[in-house]
C-alpha cells in the first residue's frame, strides 16, 4: 500500500480536471514564495509533531484513528475541487456520491426506505434526529439512558424540550422496566436508544426498548455513532459476532445515526443521519432563491439542517466503500478484529492479579482497574489516575490510555464487595478500534501489569 502513490495519484487527477479549463492567471495576492512556504510549513510540522502517535495500537485512549489512505487520497483529490454539498450546482458529483454512500448505509441497517445525508459530526446528527423529533411530538420530551452521550442532554438544552435520563442497568444499558414506568406518564416523544455507549461500547437492548415505545406511542431513535457499523457482524459465527436482536430492531426504529469517522474509516468529520419516514424531509421546508436553481431533483440542502457541507467527505466515503463493503466479507474484517482484540485483552484481565475487569465488553472498548491494596473506590481512582500517568511517561514507551469517571452506585452493581468511601472513581479504558490492536493486545497488557506493579 504505497500511500504517498495514491496521494499523487489524487493530485494529478485535479491536474488534468484544471487542464480541460481555458487557463487563467493566479492573482497576485494569492502568491506565496517556495521559500515563505517552506518556512511556515516546516513551523506547522514541527508542532504536529507533538501529537499523540493515534495512528499506532499503542494508542489505546480515545476514539481516535487515522482515516484509510483510500480515504485521505479521495477527500484530497475532491477537496482540492471543494465542492459543497448543499445545492446540486455547488457538489454537482459529490452530491450523487452521497446520496449513493448512504443509501449503502440504509442498507446496511435493513431500512426498507430512508431519507438521510451526511453531517459534520454525529452531535449535528443527532441534533437533527431530535429536532425532527420536536417537530414531530410537539411538547413532549425525550428518554434516554443515563450512559448515553452528553449530546442528547445538551441539544435537548439547545431545541427548548425536556430530555430525561433513565437509570442504567449493571451492564451499562438502558433499564428497559424504568423506562416503562417513565413512558406511561405519557410526557415522552420520543426514546434513545444507544447501540454502542462511547464509555462502555455496552448496546441497548433497541429490541425492546422498540417493544415498549410503540406500545405507549412513541418514537425511538438510534444513537449508533460509534458502534453502527458493528451491525454487520449481527448473528455472524465465530467469537467476533453478536447478538442479531438489537441490531436487527433498528430497521423497524424512526431514525438513525452513525458516524463513519469513528469505525468507517474517514477523516474527520464524517456522520450522518437516516430516517425511515422519507415524508419527514416536509419538516426541512424553507426557501433559498440564489440556490437551488440548476434542477428540480432533490438538493440535499433541502433535508438538511446545515448549508456548507464538504463534498470530499462524500467522495471519501464512497470510495472506501467501493473497496471495503459494508458486509462481512469487507468492512466486516476490520471490525472483528477490533471486536477480537477486545475478547483477547479481556482474557487477560481475568487471569491477572494486578487488574480487574470492570465489565465484558460488548464492542471494543474495554474497561478494567488496578487490583490489590485497600479496596475502595478512592484508592481504585488514585491508582488508576497513577497508572494512566506511568504508562504515558514509561521510559520505554508511552503507553495510552484513557480513564473513565464511574459512581458509586454503577461500581457497586459490578463490584459490591467495593467500599463506597466516595461519591464516584476513575477507572481505566481501552477503545480497541485499530485492527492491528489485535496483534497488539498481548503487548499492551503486559506493558499495563508491569506498571500497575506497586512501587
């Protein structure tokens, strides 16, 4: 895989792109010397520099990768175009890519129809699922699980409806009794239903959270940003799959998010949002004389809540789509290696005397904490906030990871023989989400034992 190829590769297919155009002169006031660039540019690298190595499995912290090189090379040879994807005539192609892309996506999750379009984030996209949502169930409000991601809270804030948190249960999904209990108030629009929490990776039960919404009349939409694509290995054999029940349901829910930065393999930013009533793009209705003039086909700027969209994150995406499918056979590989490396690294903690489990992990996020001495949630936090620092300051490498604030309540579903000496404890995580994590995940444990050692 010659990266730097494939980069020329995109360069030079703008090169002949620029050649069929009648030549121009560049402005003056754009020209910047060979000499003045260098400069600047070695500065810029130089900082980059400092950056944490994401692109490596020793990075184990956030959810953080580096796109496919198939990827960088499309957003390149598109973003040196910059097209925008909100009117026909600003992403004459992109467009068509897009709509192409996540029709895929609409597949991926057995949605019989969809409409959708890709965002700049998963917060926008979720952002919009909830405003259809307000539109659709005028004064009610919003349930979701108390380990879901701080957006729905937050954009709940921004759109002026009630959001309510529903207790977790010990393995980190949504309390599906409680949240029945709460729906038969009558005040809840619309459920969120979480397929792959960003601290656990734990998936909602979305079979029956969609069971209990319909029969008290509300919606449910999908928060699968971060675990969405894991759908394909639903029901597959081998250690790597999963259960096909949650996965399946979401064909049945209202909408869907996911975003293909996280386990697509793109740059940032790439989400996008589906939903399986086409009738809701009535809800994006507005008017824009100076835009949507060069045809009567659908502009995604007309179902779309944001304008500027990049039209090299469409190309981006339908190219590494065209080389990986979103099927098991593609896509699917990368995914369960993060998936088996998870398996592997849990093995691990329980057969280790110096690291505890927290609990099985569903996707590729593990999460564990150093054992032995006083069992207590403050020194479980004071340990584990020593060894994140020991490992990203080990002389023979740094060793990343993340923590991950838990209360005492949620500790003590897991491990209730846990004195309860304070209010909540960091413990640490592992997002997996690199496929070489799975010839790593030897490596990393037994670099994390050695630090975890008492002094």
């Amino acid at each position: 895989m010659d990266v730097r190829s494939w980069l020329s590769l995109a360069a030079d297919s703008v090169r002949r792109w620029e050649a069929g155009h009648p030549p121009y002169q560049v402005h003056p006031s754009l020209e910047v010397s060979d000499e003045r660039f260098a400069a600047a540019f070695g500065a810029l690298a130089d900082r980059m520099a400092g950056n944490y190595p994401y692109f490596h499995p020793s990075y184990a912290g956030q959810m953080l990768k580096p796109p496919h090189p198939a990827a960088a090379a499309a957003y390149l040879a598109a973003m040196l175009v910059n097209p925008n994807n909100h009117a026909l005539d600003g992403g004459k192609v992109t467009s068509e890519l897009e709509k192409e892309a996540v029709a895929r996506l609409a597949a991926m999750f057995g949605l019989p129809a969809h409409l959708g379009h890709l965002t700049s984030s998963g917060t926008i996209a979720n952002l919009e699922a909830l405003w259809v949502a307000r539109e659709l169930h005028p004064g009610r409000g919003v349930a979701y699980s108390e380990d879901a991601h701080y957006t729905h809270g937050r954009m709940c804030g921004v759109l002026g409806m009630p959001g309510t948190a529903v207790p977790a249960d010990a393995a980190g999904r949504i309390d599906v009794g409680a949240l029945d209990e709460l729906l038969a108030g009558g005040r809840i629009g619309t459920v969120v239903a979480t397929a792959g929490t960003t601290g656990l990776g734990a998936i909602d039960p979305v079979h029956e959270v969609l069971e209990v919404a319909r029969r008290h009349g509300a919606r449910v939409h999908v928060d699968a940003a971060y675990g969405g694509f894991f759908t394909i290995l639903a029901g597959q054999p081998g250690r790597a799959g999963l259960d096909p029940r949650p996965w399946r349901a979401i064909a049945g829910c209202d909408s869907v998010v996911v975003d293909p930065h996280k386990h697509g393999l793109q740059p940032y930013g790439c989400g996008a949002v589906l939903f399986a009533d086409p009738s809701v793009g009535r809800l994006y209705a507005h008017d824009s004389p100076y835009t949507y003039f060069t045809s009567d086909e659908l502009h995604l700027g007309e179902i779309s809540l944001e304008c500027s969209r990049a039209g090299a994150a469409a190309a981006a995406l339908w190219l590494t789509l065209e080389l990986f499918p979103l099927a098991p056979d593609g896509l699917g590989r990368v995914l369960a290696a993060c998936r088996e490396a998870a398996l592997d690294l849990t093995g691990l903690l329980a057969a280790s005397g110096r690291l505890r489990l927290y609990q099985p992990p569903e996707l590729d996020i593990v999460s564990y904490f150093p054992a032995g001495g006083r069992d207590s949630l403050s020194a479980i936090d004071e340990a584990s906030a020593r060894l994140l620092a020991a490992g990203m300051a080990d002389p023979a490498g740094p060793v990343f990871v993340s923590t991950l604030t838990v209360t005492a309540g949620a500790f003590a579903r897991r491990h209730p023989a846990v004195a309860a000496d304070r209010d909540s404890a960091r413990i640490l995580r592992s997002v997996l989400m690199k496929p070489e994590a799975l010839t790593y995940a030897g490596e990393l444990f037994r670099r994390l034992e050695r630090l975890a050692t008492p002094p």
